[in-house]
C-alpha cells in the first residue's frame, strides 16, 4: 500500500494566492493488485483501490487521478468532493474508497517499469494543482514469456505390417457331372504354379504355411441335391490331389493335417461373376440370364427359366458351365517381409522394390534427419497421391527448422486430401509465426490427429491467458510447458514436481523455472542453488534474473544479489 500526502508543484510557484495543496486533497491511500503487475494474454490488467480518509478531499474539489506505467498513460478516474460539479466519484466528507481499474497492452518497456500517478487538482473548473508523481508498484511479470513455443506436427503413420496373412489359389476343373480329377488337370499351369510354391515355401523361414481350404462347386443345372453331393465329392478329390501335390513337392506341412474340405453346392455367384466378364455373349442375352438369376430364387424354377433360353442355354453350358465345375484350392499362409536391416539397405540400393507402407516405415527407422527426409522424398515421388508422403516430408523439414518449405509441403498434402493431420501441423507452423488466431482455428480442425494437436493448443492457451485450460489440454505427461501452466496456474509444487519428472528437470530453462517456483513459495533457499544451477548452464540468464519481478522481493538480498552480478 502507498500513501501520498498531497504535494503541489508548478502552480504554487507562480499563484501565491493558494497557500497549500493539502486544503483540497490529501494523504491518498493506494493499493494496487496485484503489485508487482503481471503481465497474462500479452496484456496487464491494473487495480488500484485509492483510499480517501475523513476530509480528504475539499467538498468543492476534484481531482482527476493518472496512472502511468513506463511510458504509457492509463485512462484517468476523476473523484470529487460533496459540492463539486462533474461526473467523478462523489467521495464524502467521512472518506470513502474508489476502485479504479484499467487493461493495457504489455510493451517491452514495461517490464521494469514503475506504476507511478500524477494528475491534476481543480476547484470548481479552475485547475489548482498538479499531483506529485508517485510511485505506487513495481512492474511487470511476464512469466507467460518462458513458455516453449514447441509446437509439435504429426508425422501420418505407416500401415506397415511385417507377418501378413496371404493367399495362393489354384483350381481342379472336372468334366460334366464327375468328381475325379483327370491326369491333364493335374498337369495345368496352375497347378504347377502350387507346386512350385509349396517347394519355396518348404525352404523360405519367412513363408509359414497355415492351412489348406478346399471348396467343391457345381455348375448350376441339374438337380440340387445330386450338385450338392457332387459339390462335397469334388471337395474330396481336391483334398486328395492337394496332398498328392504337397508329396511331391516333399512340403511336410501341407501332407499334415492342415486341410479344411468344403462342399459349397450349386455356384450360383460364380455363375454371376463369369457371366458378367464374358466378352462374346450377346448384352441382352447376358442381361436376360442375370435378371433370371436376380429373380427368381427356387433353384428348379431357376433352371427351367435358363434351358428354356435354347441357344442361349447352350452357350452358358459350352463356355461359362465348365468353369463352374471346379475344386479351389486356397492355400493359407503367414509372409514375413524384410527385417529392419533388410528395409534400409534396400531403400538405398534398389528402393523400388519396397512399397508405399514399407517406405514410410523404412524412414522413421533412421534417427538422421536427413536419411528421414530421403527417403520420404522417394515415397512422395512414388506415391504423390497419398497425403502422408508430402506430410511427412513437411515434417522432417518443420525440425529441421525450415518453416517456410515445411509450410509447403503441409498444404500440398491437404490439397491431395483434406486430414486433420495436416491440418494440426499448419497450426503449428501458424503459431510459430505467431498468428495465434489461425492457429487456433487450424488447431479447431485437427481433432484426432493425436495427442499433439492438445500439446499445440495448450501453448496458446499460456499465451492467451488460459492456465487451467492449457494444464488440461498439456496432458499427463510432464514437460517444461505442463511446469509452466501449473505454476501460472497457482499450483508452484506441483509444477516443480512435474519439472523434475521432465526431460528438462536438469537444464538451464527447467532450473531457472523452479527458482521462480520457489519465489513464489517465499524460498529462498531454493531461489539461490536452482539459478546457481540455470546460470551454470546459461550464464545469459543472469540478466533476466536480475530484472524479473518474479524476484522483486529479493532484489535487496545479499545472496540474491552475489549470484546475479
């Protein structure tokens, strides 16, 4: 709390008809909130209560009261006495109390800057007196200005998977009405595809062979209940050429006891399928058979509706008929792709080789930058039409600190296909630039993007003035920022707590951040060894801690004052 006495200047030196200022207003009583100002959304917020004793001020004066921080001028407030024209605060002849309040935007000059009044005196609408300058706080903390503008971008993951399940097909054809598989079947092309791959399986680590399906169909005319059992006989005879093959190819896996046989009957999707990529059927007649198919679903009915199409019936039992009469064979099978070591020599020697999935795996393998950036180059110029190549190009360029190509490659990416990934990440380049309400808005957008996105909006909530918020929005994991928010927020243990559980428990900035901790905790103790510790790391932040308000009260203090000079 400051008291003035009034004391008049300038107008008592030239106007000796006033004997002393103290007839008009005196002995002020001023208490500022908080005192030293902070500084909080790039703005101060001042509150001065101003105390006026018992016959304080003249029934007929007024007094219109100045703030002054550094340079810059607050808007006056105007009191006056019982008897006094004008719109002031009417202030008794008992005393009485005036709250003035007011909000600026922070200027660098007010960091050491004093909240000093003046102003001027009047009775009636003659001015009288200047009001002594006095100075009335200290200012300003601007502890929001420690935050870490590290705003995170997301690099878009890979779907890479190293064992995946896949398939080798083959298929037993067999003539009208019969279940067993001839000679020259078991010569086709196909089947010697599967014997061959049987053999490579037997001798590949990375091939583990899981099951084999075999299916048995019938073609779709005749009667159902013989298709059926013809469809499980088919199923049968597979299985039994299936192990044959298998012997031959010397795989002990696929003679054990792996098979799964199946009987599926009348193959009436097959037929669908067939009939609609035949390229030599008439249109019509092709559309006729599939609106038969479509609608009418007894399977007898079915059939007479198609012999009753005569030529038509016989091109479906020359051409499309025979391909139905089959036995799949579905080998089931667990590949593992190339190892780690395998990927990176490859992305190297012959990149080509490797697809999208295994690119962007390949490049979070290397912890260089720049092997990162290589080989997200190669995926982008290889697959431009998925957004997480540019993305991820954007990435590695947004930590190598070139925001401006880093900003490019964030928009490409969106413009190939608007995500929330890159949407977060343009928000980190906008608040980097320090547009806070773009970024903010971008930020809007990126929901699901990942844990980043609320990291990011936390940093412009210390910046906005928000500390609940941006402790919320920091999540769980403690880092310099989280220490930051909380302790803004009037929780200094928890934040030096979460400090130390922080990759920056031990650095300059983590340091220096819990002695303005222990300030706040009236520890001096802790004041001294933790800048002892910052200054040790960054001797520079000697002068910052010479002038920051966050230690007004110690600036008097002799081991305040050795460790700073």
């Amino acid at each position: 709390m400051k008291k003035q006495s009034i004391k008049v200047i300038a107008l008592l030196a030239v106007a000796g008809t006033f004997t002393t200022g103290c007839d008009l207003l005196k002995d002020l009583e001023y208490t500022v909130t908080p005192d030293p100002l902070e500084m909080h959304g790039d703005s101060v917020r001042v509150k001065v209560d101003v105390t006026i004793p018992e016959k304080g001020i003249h029934k007929k004066a007024s007094a219109d009261i100045t703030p002054m921080l550094g340079n810059t001028a607050l808007k006056a407030v105007r009191i006056q006495g019982e008897k006094a024209t004008g719109n002031g605060e009417v202030v008794a002849k008992a005393g009485g109390k005036v709250t003035y309040t007011d909000i600026v935007a922070y200027t660098p000059d007010m960091e050491t800057a004093d909240l000093m009044v003046t102003g001027k005196i009047f009775k009636g609408e003659k001015e009288k007196e200047d009001i002594t300058p006095i100075k009335i706080a200290d200012a300003t903390i601007i502890t929001p200005y420690l935050v870490n503008k590290d705003f995170k971008v997301v690099i878009a993951k890979d779907e890479f998977k190293r064992v995946t399940e896949e398939t080798f097909v083959a298929q037993l054809n067999y003539s009208k009405g019969q279940s067993t598989v001839s000679s020259s079947e078991m010569r086709q092309d196909d089947i010697k595809a599967y014997q061959a791959f049987l053999e490579k399986a037997q001798a590949d680590p990375k091939v583990a062979l899981k099951s084999v399906n075999i299916t048995g169909f019938a073609s779709p005319e005749g009667e159902e209940d013989k298709n059926n059992s013809l469809s499980t006989d088919r199923a049968a005879s597979g299985k039994a050429s299936a192990m044959k093959i298998a012997k031959s190819a010397k795989n002990e896996t696929a003679e054990g006891e792996i098979y799964n046989e199946t009987g599926s009957g009348e193959d009436y999707e097959g037929f669908k399928t067939e009939l609609s990529s035949d390229t030599k059927m008439n249109e019509d007649d092709k559309n006729l058979v599939l609106r038969v198919l479509e609608t009418i679903s007894n399977p007898a009915e079915r059939e007479k509706a198609m012999r009753d199409m005569g030529k038509t019936f016989n091109y479906l039992d020359k051409n499309i008929f025979p391909q139905l009469r089959r036995s799949e064979i579905v080998a089931v099978y667990d590949q593992t792709g190339f190892s780690d070591e395998e990927l990176m020599a490859l992305s190297v020697s012959n990149p080509d080789t490797l697809n999208l999935e295994e690119l962007l795996f390949t490049a979070a393998l290397y912890t260089d930058l720049n092997e990162q950036l290589r080989v997200y180059k190669i995926a982008e110029t290889r697959f431009p039409d998925d957004y997480r190549t540019s993305n991820n190009v954007g990435a590695v360029l947004y930590m190598q600190n070139k925001m401006s190509e880093a900003k490019s490659q964030f928009e490409k990416a969106n413009g190939v296909q608007d995500n929330v990934i890159s949407k977060n990440n343009l928000g980190a380049i906008a608040g980097v630039e320090g547009d806070r309400t773009k970024a903010a808005d971008l930020l809007g957008q990126a929901s699901g993007a990942g844990e980043e996105v609320n990291y990011n909006k936390g940093i412009l909530d210390i910046q906005n003035g928000d500390y609940a918020e941006a402790v919320s929005n920091l999540g769980s994991d403690a880092s310099y920022n989280k220490a930051l928010a909380e302790l803004l927020n009037g929780n200094p243990s928890t934040a030096v707590s979460t400090i130390d559980n922080s990759d920056d428990a031990e650095t300059a900035q983590g340091y220096y951040l819990k002695a303005v901790a222990a300030a706040r905790q009236d520890n001096l103790q802790d004041i001294v060894s933790n800048l002892t510790n910052a200054f040790a790391k960054d001797a520079s932040l000697k002068a910052n801690a010479a002038k920051d308000r966050e230690f007004m009260k110690y600036m008097e203090n002799a081991s305040f004052s050795a460790i700073v000079k």
